[in-house]
C-alpha cells in the first residue's frame, strides 16, 4: 500500500489537472460564443438602420423625380394647348404661323451662335480650321474690328505652331512659311513666340538664335526688339537671383552674338557683372556663358577672354566657393587648354547668313531699353487693307527672288540655245558625273544611328566581357568575337584604361590584354599612342591610385614594345610644361620601365640616335635651366644614370657658346672683306674708263692701290689680332 500511495496521488493530480483544462476550455468556448453572438446582434441591428435610412432616401429621390415628371408633362401640355385666337382662326393660319415661327426660331439660333462664335474668337477658345475659315469668309467688312481680331488670332497660332515645330534639319523649310506670315503687324507675337520656346526648352538655343539671324536680315527691327527682352529678362531674373531663367537668357544672349545678331561686348558685360561678387550660382551661370561662346570669343577678343580667365583663375586660388564650383572652374582651363572642344561656335547646319548681309545691333548692358510690350496686344487698325497689301508685296519681293531669277535665266537660255548647245550638253555631263547614283531596289540602304545606342552597347559588351573573363587569354578571344567595326577601336582602347585605372592596384592582366591588341592590330597601336597623349594632357584630373594605374599599364606597353616610343615626344619635362601630377606620370613611368628593362637597357634605348628627336622633350638641350631641372629630377628618383649625357652636354656648354660667338665674328669678319673688295673692283673700274686725263687716272690708281693696300693690312692686322686673342683667352682658362 506504501508503495501504491505515490501512483495514486500522482494519477489523482493528473485527472484533476486534465479536469481543470477541460472546464477552462468550456469557460472559453461560452464566452466566445457569447462575443460572436453580441457581435453579430450588433451588427444586424446596425444593419437594419442602414437599410431603413437607404430606403428613406430612395423614396425621397423617387418622389422628387415623380414631381418634376410631372411639372415636365404640364408645362408641354400647356406649351401644346393653343390659344383661342388659333381655335377661331383656320387650319391654314395655324400653319403659316408655325412655319414663320420656326424660321424666327432658327434666325435667332444663328444670330446667337454666331455672336458667341465671335466672342470665343477673342476668349482663346479653340476654333477647328474648317469653321474659323468659314466664319472669315461670312464676316463682310474686311476691315472691320471682328475681321482683324480674327486675322490677329490666326496669325499667334500659325507663328507659334511653325515656331515649335522648328528644328536643325527643317529650318531651311520652316523659314518661307515664317516670311509668309505677317511678321510686321505680329513682330512682338514673333518675339514673345521664340522667347517662350526658348525658355521652355534650352537645348534647341542654337537652332532659334539661327532664326532669329536670318529674320533680322529682313527686319532688323525684330532682331533688334527680341535682343532688348533678352536683356531685360536677364535683369529682372539676375534680381530675383533666379538661377535657370538666368542661365537661359545668358546661353540665348551668347547665341545671339555668335550668329552677329548682337555685339561680342554685350557677353564681356554680362562675365563682368556675374563675376564680380563671385557666388557659386553666377559662378555657375558665367561658366556656362562662357562654355557656349568662349571660342568664338577667343577669336573677336583674345584680350577680353583673358582678362576673363585670369578673374576665373583669381577666383579659384580665393577658395571662397564651393568644391563643386572649383572643380567646374578647372574644367572651364581644361576646355579651354584643348581649344575648347565640341563647342566649336555656330555649328555648320546652322550657318545660314554670311558675315557681310548681317546687320549687328550695339546694345549694351546698361542701356535705357523697353520691351515695348504693346506690341503683343491687339489693336484696330484703321489702314489694316492698305498695310496688308503692302506686306504682301513685300513678300513677293522676298519670296520671288528666286523665281524671277529662274524666268530670267529661262528667257537667256532660250535666245541663245544654238550658241549654248555645246556647253549645256558638258554641264550635263558634270553634274552626271557629280550626282551620286540612285539606289538600286534590291540595295541596301544604310542608316546612321546619330543617338550612340550602338556606342553605348558596345561600351557595355566590352565592359561585361573584360569584368566576366578568367585570364586575359579568354578576354582577348571573347572581345576579336565581337567583331569591332573599323573606327571603334577607339572604344575599346577607352574601356581597357579606364577599368585599368579603376583597380585598387594594377593587375597585369590588363597590361597583357592590351599587349595582345597591339600586337594583333596596329590600329590598337595608334589609339594608344593617342590615348597617351590624352591621359597625359588631363592627369591632374586622376587620382594618384589611378594616376599610378595609367602610368604602369603604359610603361608595360613599352617595355614589351607593344606601342613605339616616339609617344614619349608628347612628354615636356621643364619646370613650366610640368605640374605636381605629371611629373608623378613620368616618374613612375620610368621607374616602372628601370625595374622591367633595367637601367643598363633603359639607357641604351634612350641612348639611341635615331630617337634623339623624340626624346628632346624628356632631356631638354635647349637652354642650361631646363637641363638642370630634368638632371634633378631623374637624381631624386633614383635614375640618375640615365641623365650622363645630359651632364655632358651641360659640361661643354659654355665652350659651345664660345664657338658660336666665334662663328660669328669670322663672319662679321669675311662680309666686311668682301665689301673693300667690291669697293676696290668699281674704283678701278671707274679709273679705266677715264682716258681724256692720263694725271687723273695716275692718281686714282694709286689712291686705289692704297685704298687696296689698307684694306688688306687691315684685314692681316685684324687675322693677327684675333691670333693673339686666342692664347690670351686660354691663359685666362688655365688662370681661373
């Protein structure tokens, strides 16, 4: 029993806990039902209210609808009801009655669509084409108020629509259409039109100043009206300190001066006033001016874009402004020291005046101008038909000049067709000769993709496949499989350097790959020699891990002889062609090139003469300060071996200049010689011809023979005295 009690009680325990859990779960499963069904009470209840308020509502709409039916019915029903006079009166009447009614009716329902009609002619409201040229042909005063503000219409819509549909390829085509167009009654709708278009999108600018140039020609007054908004936009913006609209009149100021629309003074203003309290906005805004036109600039006023630069310059030593705005300013240099290339002034396409037919308007920055803004309102014309008439004759003289031509050409060739029949049929043959030959319909035609999607794909490919590849033997075999077009070699002599130079430390890998192009094709030899030229230009631009990258993937080239080594001539080593990068290039290029070839073999190719030309740069002869600098500079970087012929040549310098100024006295010496000789030849010359006076000719012999006899003396006296002046020197060597 006493080992029975332990069981018992734990059983007992069990079933009293098992009980426990069971009457816990009933508890629980009471009170949720008791939630679920107080929950489902309440929102049946809620429900019921709903329905109740819904149906309310229906009932209430359906009664509102039920009584305007019916207030409907009862007013057509009285409508339809005549009138006792129409019962006492005949069918007949009634009739007539009705049919002059509904004409009334339609009368007024015209009168009132064409009042409206006209009102919405000045509101701005849309008018398809079809109806805007019916309702100019219903209106019968042609000179009337209705009519011009029609016309005025017309007129803003057709000069905005041409000018937003403007650009390079179609401008020659836009502009008859432009002169078609009354531009003197709409000259200020022209302007605001062009302004606008402008402003709203800034990379069109050269195409718009283009138009602008060629509508001046014609009515300098526009040229001249859109050159004074200009402006003025550019002061209103530059108080407000509105950054974009400021950046976009300066860039539409200097197209303007590049097409001689205005004068290159107005652009030197605008640099001087934004750079005079130097902020990082007109900083920003001076720079992009100057991007724009600085190498049309630097042509008209090389003494201005000076000035300009050397402000720039000051500026950026200052250090006041941001970073953003210092490294802009060093990019504005760069641009500058590469003659600022692809911004070349107006582009080709876009040259449309010669020089001589422009008509430039000398407005300055500070002058009392008006944007004359009456100009875009509308206003009656009193003697709108006289002016009208007059601006078509005008544009038959601008728009005919080349049919009258064609007439009159037409008119000469047919009166003298038999003395010309000869010459026509060469002309033909020339200009068959000249004309390209028509496509052929099963040739292909090619197409030229402007956009550089294929550039960009390409650049991507090369890029995955030198990033993917194992060793530089697989990469070398997937990038001949892509089958580069003659001309992008460019591309991938690009991308093999800039992965190079984006390594943390240089792997050879990249050496090897492009040893194996170089080797494979000489074009690859060309874009790097090109390509080291380039780097070199703009080195302070790298950093020194990528600045060591570059450095060490061309003296790899070198050494292995993958690229020749006249691309070393593009090297300049004197303390003025040099900077703090450059010369950390070239040092650790020719480090690289010590440790690869050997200072013995490095000399030797150094050495070479037939070299010596395009190593003049690297061991400059020319003058004893930029000998010594470039001997101190291969000293402090531990090559010093290689500058033993420098040495020399510093050594025997002075004996050098010592023998030029010799050569040079000899000569003094032989021309002064010469000239007593020729002095002695005409005097006897002269004595010879005399034969009346035997005394005189006597006489002048002897002159002669001792104007001869002290020439010579002379002549042995200086020979003597420059023999003695030889030995004196060098005692005067050995002495010192």
């Amino acid at each position: 029993d006493e080992r029975d009690s332990p069981r018992r009680d734990k059983r007992d325990s069990g079933r009293r806990r098992r009980y426990d859990r069971e009457d816990s779960r009933e508890r629980d499963s009471e009170r949720d039902r008791d939630r679920d069904y107080n929950r489902d009470r309440d929102r049946g209840r809620y429900r019921s209210r709903d329905d109740r308020g819904s149906d309310r509502s229906r009932r209430d709409r359906r009664e509102r609808e039920d009584d305007r039916e019916h207030r409907d019915r009862d007013s057509d029903r009285e409508a339809a009801r005549p009138s006792i006079k129409s019962r006492l009166s005949g069918r007949e009447g009634e009739e007539n009655k009705e049919g002059d009614s509904n004409k009334d009716s339609k009368k007024e329902e015209q009168d009132s669509e064409k009042k409206v009609a006209k009102k919405k002619i000045g509101g701005g409201v849309y008018i398809p084409p079809f109806k805007m040229a019916q309702l100019l042909k219903e209106v019968e005063d042609k000179s009337g108020p209705e009519y011009q503000r029609m016309t005025w219409d017309a007129l803003r819509k057709s000069i905005n629509g041409l000018i937003n549909k403007v650009n390079t390829s179609n401008i020659t085509n836009i502009l008859p259409e432009i002169f078609s167009e009354n531009l003197v009654r709409g000259r200020g709708l022209f302007a605001r039109s062009v302004m606008k278009s402008q402003m709203a999108s800034p990379p069109y600018t050269p195409v718009y100043a283009a138009l602008v140039s060629v509508v001046n020609t014609k009515f300098p007054e526009i040229g001249e009206l859109i050159l004074k908004r200009v402006i003025l936009q550019f002061r209103r913006a530059f108080k407000r300190n509105d950054k974009p609209i400021c950046i976009a009149a300066t860039k539409f100021l200097g197209h303007l001066v590049m097409q001689q629309v205005g004068h290159e003074v107005l652009v030197l203003e605008l640099l001087t006033l934004l750079l005079s309290n130097p902020t990082d906005d007109s900083v920003e805004v001076s720079i992009e001016l100057t991007k724009e036109c600085g190498y049309y600039m630097n042509d008209v006023t090389p003494q201005g874009v000076h000035s300009i630069f050397e402000r720039f310059r000051s500026i950026l030593h200052e250090g006041d402004l941001d970073k953003r705005t210092q490294f802009m300013i060093e990019n504005l240099f760069a641009l500058r020291k590469s003659n600022f290339e692809g911004k070349l002034g107006v582009p080709a396409d876009l040259d449309l005046v010669e020089a001589e037919d422009q008509i430039t308007h000398e407005i300055s920055l500070d002058d009392q101008i008006t944007a004359e803004p009456g100009l875009d309102l509308f206003k009656v014309d009193p003697d709108y038909v006289k002016h009208e008439e007059a601006y078509q004759d005008l544009k038959k003289e601008l728009m005919g000049e080349d049919e009258e031509a064609d007439a009159d050409d037409e008119d000469d060739s047919d009166d003298d067709d038999d003395d010309d029949d000869d010459d026509d049929e060469e002309d033909d043959e020339d200009d068959d000769e000249e004309a390209p030959p028509p496509r052929q319909p099963g040739e292909k035609m090619t197409i030229t993709d402007m956009s550089e999607t294929d550039k960009v794909n390409l650049r991507r490919t090369i890029y995955l496949t030198i990033m993917s590849s194992l060793d530089f033997e697989e990469a070398g075999h997937k990038l001949l499989k892509l089958d580069i077009p003659s001309g992008a070699e460019v591309e991938l002599v690009t991308m093999l350097i800039e992965c190079c130079s984006q390594e943390k430390t240089y792997l050879r890998y990249y050496g090897l790959l492009s040893q194996r192009f170089c080797f494979y094709n000489q074009a690859y030899q060309a874009e790097f020699e090109i390509a080291f030229d380039k780097q070199f230009q703009m080195i302070h631009r790298l950093e020194t891990n990528k600045l060591r990258n570059v450095a060490k993937i061309f003296a790899h080239l070198l050494g292995h002889d993958a690229v020749p080594w006249s691309l070393l001539s593009y090297i300049t080593l004197t303390q003025d062609d040099t900077t703090s990068s450059s010369r950390i290039f070239i040092k650790i290029l020719f480090q690289e090139l010590a440790e690869h070839l050997g200072l013995r073999t490095l000399n030797e190719r150094l050495s070479d003469p037939s070299m010596q030309e395009e190593f003049k740069g690297v061991f400059p002869k020319d003058i004893p300060k930029n000998t010594r600098f470039a001997i101190n500079f291969f000293t402090s970087i531990g090559l010093g071996g290689l500058t033993d012929s420098l040495r020399e040549h510093l050594k025997n310098m002075p004996k050098m200049i010592m023998e030029q100024q010799k050569q040079v006295s000899d000569s003094d010496s032989s021309d002064s010689d010469s000239d007593s000789s020729s002095d002695s030849s005409t005097d006897s010359s002269s004595d010879s011809s005399d034969s009346d006076s035997s005394s005189s000719s006597s006489g002048s012999s002897s002159s002669s023979s001792s104007s001869g006899s002290g020439s010579s003396s002379s002549s042995s006296s200086s020979s003597s005295g420059s023999e003695d002046e030889r030995p004196i020197k060098k005692k005067r060597k050995k002495a010192q």
